[in-house]
C-alpha cells in the first residue's frame, strides 16, 4: 500500500482509487500539498475539498468531450471523477452536506461512464423487505450462466467494488456477479435508510431470489462473495442460505463484535475512516456508541461456521492493519464440514499483504476469480 500521506485511511483511500484505475498525476497534483499534512481527523476536510475538486475538474472535461462528439474519451473522463469523487466522498462525517451532494455526483458520472463507455454493467433493483437493494449486474453472457452475490464491507460502495474490475475477472471465466449495496452501505443506507445487521442471510437470500428470477442465470451455480466486514457476512450467509454453492471471505472477519469492544477500550486496530465511531453509529443505525456495541453483539461466526458444507475460500492479507490474520485461522479452523476449504495468506515478498489486498486488489480478485469459476464448473 502506498505510504503518501501521514495518515492510515488517507494512504488507504488513496490505495483504493489507485485499485480502482486512478491516474497517479492526477492525483498527485490535487493532493502534493497534504503530504505533510498532521494525521487524523483534521485531514478529512481538506482532502475531502482536494479529491472532489479533482473529479469537477474531470467533469469539465469530459463534458466538453461529450460535447464535441468524443464519447469514449468523455466515457473514460466520467469514470476517473467517479473514483475522486468515491474516494473523497468516504472521508469527511457523513452528515456534511457537501458530503451528500458528492454522493449524488459520483452517482451520476458512474452513470455517464457506464452510458458513454459501452459498458457491461447494469443498475438493477433486488426487492427487500418493502424496499430494495440497489446493485450492478454484470452479466457473463446472454445465456444461463453461473453468479456470485458480491457484498459490500463496512464504509465500500457497489461502484468501488465495479471499478477495481473484479466483474471482468470472472466474466471472462463465464461467471456473472451481482454487486450489491447491501444494508448498511451505499445506496442502501444513504437514500433507503437500510442499516447493517449481523443476520446477512436474510439480504442474501433476497439476492439469490433476485437471481433465480433471471433466465441468463445457472440457479445451482450461485455463490457468496464479500470482502472486510463482509468477511462475517459471505460466511454467515452462506451457514444458513442452503441455496450458495460456494463462499469467499474476502478478509477474514471472525469476531468484529470483539474487536469493537476492544476499540471502544481504546485497544483497536488502525481505522478504515477518519471518523470511524461516528460511522459505526451512522451504519448500525444508533445513536450512542454504547447503543452500537449492543447492536453488533452478533457479528461473530463462532459455533456458526460448522453448518458450512459448500467449499470456502479465505483470502486474508499477513500485515493487515484493521484485522489480524488470525481471524482468518479461526475462520479457517471452525468450517469444519466444508467439503474443501482453503486459506490463502497473502505475504509481503508477493504483495497483497495489506488489508482485503488493496493497493494491490488484482492478486486478489484473479485468484478469487480463478478459484470461483474452478468450483462452479466443477
């Protein structure tokens, strides 16, 4: 992970848009002028102000691209604003009003890009309780094809989880994917109000009831992917939706309720946001710190991961800063029943040895990818 900064989720997010296909220049010449800025909180207004600043800049752009007529340069213009204005919009709290508008902004150039560029991705609703899952279908063909449900982690969005380019790895091994903006991120909890909660196999199976409805999809090939806090949710929803063929733990997350006291004790690990209480309470839907401990009380897989039959996979990085790697052998150690289970530990000889792989996503996604589509056919 690329140490620009002084600040963990600062170089964090920065590794993030790099995934996500960001220009380096670009991103150098909004933010040379924070690298020596303090650590912590302080960081997330001007940072905030630099990232934004970068995807307007981009906008203009690719709007007088647009309108002479050059889609595709207009199309690639969209989607580099797109991941600045992703990775500012994470930083600052998330009630800022500025906040919010950059929200609807990336919104709405992910959907200029998608236009423009050609590209196989589609906005699609999941029904939910009432409501809906927001999500992105990224079809491998037009005829039924195996899928995967890709869930969020605690503060990503479906657009981050497009744009790394994980969709292209498995179409291009005949596997289709549904990103999905489960509760408690994205749209799901920006314009539905939808909060995160521990039982995921209750929006997971809304998901596989979503994909079972379409006829370009293989009904007994789906699979269960997610990444960070997403590592309780792939697990806990694959012991109990029996209709998942396979798991991913994309970062192995065995007992955030845990590690949640022991960050309120002033004991944890490095943070994903700047302003990260205040963001438990925004996705878990409290109003007191005390009131979300109470809420994650659940978010553990202990005596839940031997209901597990379906191979799992667990991809977990050696120097992961957020999460230590031996949740991902305790994750490993309790799926006792899976017909194969697997552990890959990422070191820091190879790369992808920092948190969910990032700074380097592509050695993750190409061996999740290789690994999905190797059990699916199977």
């Amino acid at each position: 992970m690329l140490n620009y900064f002084k600040d963990y989720p600062a170089n964090l997010s920065l590794s993030m848009a790099l995934d996500m296909g960001a220009n380096l220049d670009e991103i150098d010449r909004a933010c040379r002028d924070l690298r020596d800025h303090a650590p912590g909180p302080g960081l997330a207004e001007p940072f905030f102000k630099a990232w934004i600043g970068a995807g307007d800049r981009l906008v203009r752009a690719a709007e007088r691209d647009e309108a002479a007529g050059r889609r595709y340069s207009a199309a690639e213009k969209y989607r580099r604003a797109t991941v600045m204005y992703i990775t500012g919009e994470r930083m600052p709290e998330h009630d800022n009003p500025a906040r919010v508008e950059a929200y609807d902004r990336l919104l709405a150039t992910f959907g200029k890009y998608l236009e423009l560029g050609e590209v196989n991705c589609q906005r699609v609703s999941v029904p939910y309780q009432g409501s809906f899952l927001p999500a992105l279908w990224v079809p491998a063909g037009e005829s039924a094809a195996p899928a995967v449900v890709h869930f969020n982690g605690l503060d990503g969005i479906k657009e981050f989880l497009f744009l790394t380019g994980f969709g292209t790895a498995l179409n291009r091994r005949g596997v289709s994917v549904l990103f999905v903006d489960n509760p408690g991120v994205g749209e799901a909890l920006r314009k539905h109000g939808l909060h995160n909660f521990a039982e995921a196999e209750i929006p997971a199976g809304a998901c596989v009831d979503y994909l079972e409805g379409r006829p370009d999809v293989d009904a007994d090939r789906i699979g269960m992917v997610a990444l960070s806090l997403g590592g309780h949710h792939a697990a806990r929803a694959t012991a109990f939706e029996p209709r998942f063929k396979l798991c991913v733990c994309w970062g192995a997350n065995y007992d955030f309720a845990a590690r949640l006291r022991n960050r309120v004790g002033g004991n944890g690990a490095q943070p994903s946001v700047p302003h990260l209480f205040k963001h438990l309470m925004w996705v878990f839907g409290t109003s007191s710190l005390e009131e979300c401990v109470e809420a994650t009380r659940n978010f553990h897989l202990r005596g839940i991961l031997g209901r597990i039959t379906v191979p799992i996979l667990i991809t977990h990085g050696e120097e992961d800063q957020q999460i230590p790697v031996s949740e991902a052998w305790s994750t490993y150690d309790d799926c006792v029943n899976s017909s194969h289970r697997e552990l890959r530990r990422f070191t820091a000889d190879e790369g992808g040895e920092q948190h969910c792989q990032i700074g380097e996503m592509s050695l993750g996604t190409d061996y999740q990818a290789d690994w999905i589509a190797e059990v699916l056919r199977a």
